[in-house]
C-alpha cells in the first residue's frame, strides 16, 4: 500500500463550509463517495483539520496501491459526485483536480 499526504490551506470564512462539505460525503453523499473509492482502489482516506496561526488546513491522507487513481478519479469523472467534490475542493483550497496530481511528498524523516 502506499500512502498520499497532502495539506490544503482552508481561506478565511470557508471553514464552516468545508465542515458541512465533509459531512456531506460522510452522509447524504456517502454511497456515491464510497463508490468511487472503492472503485479507485482506496482502502482507507482521513481528513483532519489543522488550525495553526497561519490559518486552518485540511491534511489529507489517502491510502491505496495507487493513491494518484483517486485523485484521476475525482479529477476526470464526469458523473455528479466527481464534479460537485472537484467545484468544492477547487472552492475551498483552489486545487484543480482537473490538472496533474501533485508531486509524491519528499520524505525527511522516517521512523523506524
């Protein structure tokens, strides 16, 4: 398995809609975000906030043999859950999913 990291910066006043958005997908988005996961061969996805005195972050950790599947998934769908998560991740942290997915992280430290 390999595994995605990712931090995308949540602008002022977006918050409480990036909230509801995750709450979305957690609910009466479910099935369909499940679908393309599964489909993309995710075993396990985590978003979490991180509030610095820089400003608010989701971090974002995708697990699956191919983590970038996910992202080309979301990136190239054309059905409706594809499309209102890429207007909604383009919304809150102006990544264009349309476009290339990002560079695999450059690791510094490891343990063990």
């Amino acid at each position: 398995m390999a595994i995605m990291l990712f931090a995308a910066p949540i602008p002022p006043g977006k918050l409480d809609a990036w909230k509801a958005f995750n709450k979305d997908i957690q609910g009466s988005r479910k099935a369909a975000m499940d679908a393309i996961q599964a489909g993309a061969g995710v075993t396990r996805q985590v978003a979490t906030l991180q509030q610095t005195p820089h400003g608010d972050f989701a971090v974002v950790m995708i697990e699956a043999d191919d983590p970038s599947k996910f992202m080309m998934a979301m990136g190239t769908g054309t059905d409706e859950m594809a499309q209102w998560f890429r207007a909604q991740v383009l919304d809150f942290h102006g990544m264009d999913l349309a476009g290339p997915p990002p560079p695999p992280n450059e690791v510094y430290y490891q343990y063990p």
